[in-house]
C-alpha cells in the first residue's frame, strides 16, 4: 500500500510517499512506448525527507539532477536507483559550495529549474546554488521555453537585441522558428511597437503586388515554390537594407511574415480567372470570352473524365486546375485537355515540366485510328502551364505557337531536356 507523506502544490515536483513502510521520492517523467507518463521510484531516508519538506530550493535541485537518469531509462528502462541514491546526500545535505561542485560533474535539467524561478545569470556561470533563491513552486513553462530558445541561438552564435527580439515576439515565432508566423502586437513591449511596425512596413513596401500563386499539381491548397522565393527575396533584400542591424533570425521571420500570409491569400481564394488566366497569360480574365472553347473534356492519367461546358457558369481554367487539384499525385502527374469537336487537345506532363499539343492531321477511314501531329515543349514552372491552359482554352493549338519553341521529333526534345537539366 503506498500512502503520500508529503507533496508540494505543483503536482509535478516529485512526492515523498510510504511503500511498504519505507520511504521513497516518487515522480513522474519520460513516457512509455504508448506515450504514457511514466513514473520512477526510489527509496530516501528521513533527513532526506525533512530537507525536502523544508527547503523547496534543494528539493528542485534534486527533481533536476534525477531527470536526466530518467530520461536514460527511455520507454521500459529501469531507473538507475543506485545513481540516483548517490544524489541525495551531495544534492540534499552538502555545503552551498559542494552542491555547485557536483553540478558541474553530473549532468541536470536546466530548464526545470529556469521555470521555478532561477536566476539564469547564476545559472550560467555554475553558481546553482544562489541561482535558486528566488525560487518558486509554482512553474513557468514559457519562461523555460524562452531560456531553451535563447540558448539555441547562442550555440550558432546568434545574439539578439531588443528589436530582434520584439520583431520576433511579434511574429510569433520567438520560442519556435517553424511557427506559422502572426501579427501579435500585444506581445511587444510597447515602446518598440512603432519599430517592429516600421521593419514591417518596409516588408510589406518590399511585396507590394507580389503574389504566391497556388499550385494545383501539388495538391487543392500548395502554393507555387517559385512564387515564394521570389517574394522571400524581395523582401530579405529589402529589409536588410533598410535595416542592416537586424540579425538574421529577425529578417527571417519578417520574410516569412510575408510570404506565409501571401501564401493563405491564394489558399483561401477559389480558384478564379483572374488568378489562372490573368495572372498566367499576362491578360484580362477568360470568363465570358466569346472567342473561347464551347465544351472541352479533361483527362488524367488514370483515365478519371470530365467534361466541361462554357454554359456550365465557371471559367475552363478554373474548372481544369481544380480536376487536377483533386486527382494529381506521385502516381497521377498527366493531365490533357481534349477539344473533340476541333480534334485538338494538349497534353501535361507534370513529372518532367514538358508539354505535348496534339492536332489531327486526317481522320482515319472505316473507323481506323486518325492521324496526329505530336509536338513538345518544355514547360517553365506552374505559371509555364497556366499559360498553355489558358492559350488553350481560348484559341486552341493555334494559340499555343507563341508559348514554344515546338518540337515534332522525339529526339530533339530529349536533347532540349537533357540541356535544360545541365543547366
């Protein structure tokens, strides 16, 4: 039977309890190979139970030197109790100076004790012991968080300064480098808001009829990768010229700021002419065009149809970047738009940025196969595509000439790919 003989309000710092009539410090830490907390025992004597019930300070010293030996069980490892009885008399009975010396031989939580109140200069310089006068039973998770962030940077030699660090509470993205960047203006300190504010107009200045464009062949929401750099770079170059003290975590975030939110604009938009035809082509939107295609039919490479009509209300453009938002994949990257009525269709080729258009020279008698005329190019990114779709759409392959060079022999595309990828 296990009764608890003394536990602190802060329901993580170990417990003494009774088991069995003896004594042990109790805790819980790491997590078993279901994700479970696990809980490690190991037995204590009465002067070490009244040192713990007495001074908080000592007894948080000894929870951070016992951690480390959990953490060494893993999932289903046993705790090391002979280790971790050896702990107690030096932790819990030694002189202020012995307890810095065997802090500086064993390896110990650090951030268990910065979220009770240590003192992280006394820390730093080895000084344990006066580090935890100021300490509290209650924990301060994001204190130790900020400490853990803050020694990370120092490892690749990154130090920050006040508006690095406001630009960076900001964003955000103080604590964690790959949290989704937000606007936070509560979270600065507000006689650096209106700075951390100019460093942000400059950003905005920088992206200003920018676009991060989305990008269908990788799925209904992914973006244009080439979009983004372009738009990273803008604003990078930017802000580090108008504000060269910035460290590079702080210019970062700011870029990231920008292309992130760039980037749930098109996310969150339908898929529209404007973005596929206007932003593509170089021209004003396809909706209502008179001289475009009346009923086309799109294909993927699994044989998945869909027929599309212009009475049908959507733009083609529109109604073709969706079909191949939802159906393309690793194993789904070919895509074309047929034309029957013309017998004129073009062909995407997702996997290689190439393109085939495809005409009927003559049809076939009695029912044999037509003639085709099959002519490729190479595609430049997702706007490359757009572009053909777009042409296509509202010319046929007529309109695809400009959007060459078009190659009718297999052998000469394969040269004109290899010489690409050297490139």
């Amino acid at each position: 039977m296990r009764d608890v003989v003394f536990t602190r309000r802060s329901g993580w710092i170990p417990n003494v309890v009774r088991l069995d009539g003896e004594l042990k410090l109790m805790l819980g830490a790491g997590a078993d190979a279901n994700h479970e907390p696990r809980t490690f025992m190991f037995p204590i004597e009465e002067t070490h139970r009244a040192v713990i019930q007495e001074d908080l300070a000592r007894h948080l010293l000894l929870w951070s030197a016992v951690l480390p030996l959990c953490d060494a069980a893993g999932t289903r490892g046993r705790l090391d109790e002979e280790a971790a009885v050896a702990l107690l008399d030096p932790v819990l009975l030694s002189a202020p100076g012995d307890v810095d010396a065997i802090f500086r031989r064993i390896p110990w939580d650090r951030g268990r004790l910065v979220a009770h109140g240590a003192d992280i200069d006394l820390l730093e310089r080895g000084q344990v012991w006066s580090a935890m006068r100021g300490a509290t039973e209650t924990s301060d998770g994001k204190r130790a968080q900020k400490y853990h962030a803050d020694r990370r940077r120092a490892e690749r030699g990154t130090v920050l300064g006040p508006l690095d660090s406001a630009i960076l509470m900001y964003t955000g993205q103080y604590l964690h480098g790959s949290t989704v960047p937000k606007r936070k203006s509560d979270a600065v300190d507000p006689a650096l808001l209106p700075e951390v504010l100019r460093v942000v107009a400059t950003a905005e200045e920088a992206c200003a009829g920018m676009w991060i464009s989305r990008d269908p062949r990788r799925g209904k929401r992914a973006t244009d990768k080439r979009d983004w750099t372009r738009m990273e770079a803008a604003v990078d170059a930017a802000v580090r010229r108008a504000h060269p003290e910035l460290v590079d975590d702080a210019v970062r975030t700011v870029t990231f700021l920008m292309c992130s939110e760039a980037a749930d604009r098109s996310r969150n938009t339908p898929m529209t002419p404007m973005e596929d035809d206007g932003r593509a082509a170089g021209g004003p939107a396809a909706s209502g065009d008179r001289a475009g295609k009346a009923a086309l039919s799109f294909t993927d490479d699994k044989g998945l149809e869909k027929k599309w009509r212009r009475d049908q209300g959507r733009s083609a453009d529109a109604e073709f970047w969706e079909f191949v938002g939802d159906r393309s994949a690793a194993s789904n990257e070919v895509f074309t738009i047929e034309d029957e009525e013309m017998g004129e269709g073009i062909q995407l080729h997702f996997y290689a940025d190439s393109a085939a258009r495809i005409t009927t020279v003559r049809e076939g008698p009695d029912g044999t196969d037509p003639e085709y005329r099959v002519e490729y190019c190479l595609v430049d990114g997702v706007r490359g595509y757009r572009s053909l779709v777009t042409a296509f759409v509202r010319g046929g392959c007529a309109a695809l000439e400009r959007h060459g060079p078009w190659m009718a022999d297999v052998a000469d595309f394969e040269r004109a790919r290899r010489r690409r990828g050297a490139a």
